[in-house]
C-alpha cells in the first residue's frame, strides 16, 4: 500500500521530466534551415548548418537518454527497488557507517555503468563526428577509472564525515554537516588546479613572450595582482576552447587551454581573462560562494527534517526508517525548490556575466571581447539562438547576441 510521500514523489519525478522535453522541445522549434537574421555575419552558411546538425544530434540523442534514464528510475520507484536494496544489505550489516556507504556505493556504479554507453557514444561518435573529439579509447578507459576512483574517495569521505555526524550530534547534525561540507568545498576550491587537474591533465607555466607581458600588464592596470599564468593541455581530449581562474589570494591562477591559445590572438585573450578578472574585482566570486554555502546550510537543515522518516523510506520499498533512504527521498521530493533556487542563481550570474563584461569593456576590449566570444562560440558550434524561456529557466550565462549588444552599449 502506497503512502503519500510516494504519490508526491512520483508526481514530481513525472513533471520535471515533462517540463524539461518541454524545453528541449522549444529549443528544437527555434531551429531553421535558414540563417536568422541577427545571426548573419557571425555564421557562414557552411557553418550554420554544422552547427544546426550539431545542435539536432545532440537533442535527439539527449532525448534518448534522458528518456532512457527516465524509464530506469521511474521502474526503481514503482517497485520499491531503493528499498529491496537497503532490505537485502541489512542482511549482511546494519552499522551506521558501512550499510549507506555500501548502499550508495552500489547505486554509483549501476550509475556508472548505464551512464558509460551513453558517454562513449557522445565521445566517439557525436563529438568525433563534428571534429572536436581528440580522445582515444585508452584515455577515454583511463579518465573514467580516475574519475570513479576520485569520486569513490572524495564522496567516501565527505558521506563518512557526515554519518559519523549523524549518528553522534542529534538535533546539531545540520549545523556541523553543514560546516565540514563547506569548509570542504572551500578547500577543494583552493586546491583544485593543484590537486585535482594534475590527475587528468598537464600545466605548464605560460612562456615569457608577448601574451604573458600582456596578460600581466593588463592585471597591474587593472589592480589585480597575478603571476600564476599557466597553460593546460586541453587538446588532448577535445578541440574546443576554454579558459578560467581558480583559487584565492597568492593561491589564484589563471589556466589558458592551449586550444584557446591557437584560436585567439593575444588582445582577444587579453579580453577574455579581463572578464574574469572582472568577476573578482566585482567580487562576484565571493558573492557567489556565500550563496551557494548559505544555500547548503538551508539545504542541510530541511534534509534534517526528512532523516530517519519511516513513511519517507516506505514510499521507496523500504521497511526501515534510514539515512539513506531519507537522503535519497529528500533529493527527489525537494526538486521543485532545487528549480526555484536555480533560476535565482542564474538570473545574478547573468547580471554577473553582464558586470564582468562592462568591465573588460571599460578598458577598451569591448571588440576583442565580442571578436573571442564570437571566435569561441562558432569553433564550439554553440547554440546561439535558444528558445527565450530557456535563457531564462536554465543558462547560467546571457547568450552571443546579448552579450555582444551589452558590450556595444559600455561608454569607454
């Protein structure tokens, strides 16, 4: 007899998967054969329609797969399979540590394993077909052993940290959870071009010459003080361009792919960190990483409500109120506010991307920055044309045209 945690959790598993083929649907219905007009001069038709292709593979294929996923979790919820899981490993171990770290752990690597078809398809056939593929089957193999392994031992610490949390604290059990998971989160931001890329990819320092005298005269005129100039090798997985910053105070780096480097000249560049450094200086960084931790506190305080709820772990098949099970029912049920908080989120990081834009474009670069961006897009076979309810519900950042226009109306 089904209760009626499951009923809503049903409901809203089904109207999120609905409204988000009602996206990719009104993305699809923007598509045309023909050039749009406030896209002529940007594409050529020859790249217009590469692009239109790309963009169609990738939607059909994406509805294959979200569909795919769909059906897989919709069949685990109907026959309470969460909970037949969490029955049949109480037959082997009930310790407050072991039983959700083997729970979770099987739930990663069925993930992983349906997921790995999908990814090897995207790889060696969709983005190999487009050009911008660069990886062989043997590295391929070798970043999804590392990435299993480094999730398997940062999720096994964190999930850990937090049990032991649990089982000992009582009614503080959000507050200090809330701290680790932070303090965490804040440490892997500082570290992670130390720590984490040097597992997938190589850094070099960026070579004395003109782009690096640029760069670096560039952030003196600016205020910002950066010498950790580095460049990866992103060209050894895919062709298309990218670059960032990571870290705070002597721990900040700026890290070029070597594929943006072939694919801007040294202004254009210029431009591109000049938005980043934008983003700093508008303390945008720090804005968001106050969000996104008082985000997590609220996050840590409702999923304390739902832990150890009996008729939470029945709706999912399961006989035994448990962490796990209240993790699992918590994440399903709390979508709808997880929708609401990111369409906040990405309405300030448009307001942000507009900001660093200005910035770079009050020191001149507005036309390098619209000529990278340009640049960036076109090589990338970019969607620049989506459906406006999209922009709104779902992108982090403003798209070309709008970008290009708010740059064109900064006074220098």
């Amino acid at each position: 007899m089904h209760n009626v945690y499951f009923y809503i959790i049903i409901a809203v598993f089904v109207l999120n998967f609905a409204w988000e083929q009602i996206m990719s649907y009104l993305n699809r219905k923007r598509m045309s054969p023909h050039i749009p007009k406030d896209l002529e001069g940007i594409y050529n038709p020859g790249e217009y329609a590469q692009q239109q292709a790309y963009q169609k593979t990738n939607s059909r294929f994406g509805l294959i797969s979200g569909g795919f996923s769909f059906v897989v979790v919709l069949v685990v919820l109907l026959f309470g399979l969460f909970g037949w899981t969490d029955d049949v490993l109480r037959e082997y171990t009930v310790h407050f540590l072991l039983l959700p770290l083997l729970f979770f752990g099987i739930l990663f690597i069925i993930g992983q394993v349906i997921d790995l078809p999908f990814d090897w398809y995207i790889v060696f056939k969709i983005e190999e077909r487009f050009g911008f593929n660069k990886l062989t089957p043997k590295l391929f193999v070798s970043d999804f052993i590392k990435q299993i392994l480094l999730s398997a031992v940062i999720g096994g610490i964190l999930l850990s940290a937090v049990l032991y949390i649990y089982q000992y604290t009582g009614k503080w059990f959000w507050l200090l959870a809330w701290l680790v998971v932070s303090g965490f989160s804040l440490l892997i931001t500082f570290f992670y071009s130390e720590w984490i890329v040097p597992l997938f990819n190589k850094q070099t320092p960026l070579e004395e010459g003109e782009l690096r005298t640029s760069i670096e005269s560039f952030a003196e005129k600016a205020g910002f003080g950066l010498k950790n100039i580095y460049v990866m090798d992103g060209s050894k997985r895919s062709t298309k361009a990218n670059a960032y910053f990571t870290g705070f105070g002597k721990k900040k780096r700026v890290v070029l792919f070597d594929t943006l480097m072939k694919e801007l000249e040294t202004e254009e560049i210029v431009a591109v960190l000049a938005h980043e450094i934008g983003h700093y200086k508008k303390k945008h960084v720090y804005q968001s990483m106050i969000i996104s931790i008082l985000t997590m506190g609220i996050t840590f305080y409702i999923l304390s409500l739902f832990l150890n709820n009996l008729q939470l772990a029945e709706a999912l098949g399961g006989e035994t109120a448990s962490f796990h099970l209240g993790l699992i029912g918590f994440a399903l049920l709390v979508t709808p506010i997880s929708e609401m908080l990111g369409l906040a989120m990405n309405y300030i990081s448009r307001k942000n991307e507009y900001e660093a834009d200005s910035f770079a474009a009050q020191f001149g670069l507005g036309d390098a920055l619209i000529s990278a961006l340009i640049k960036i897009s076109v090589k990338a076979l970019s969607n620049l044309n989506p459906h406006p309810l999209v922009v709104f519900w779902y992108y982090s950042h403003p798209t070309l045209l709008q970008r290009i226009e708010k740059c064109r109306s900064v006074k220098v």
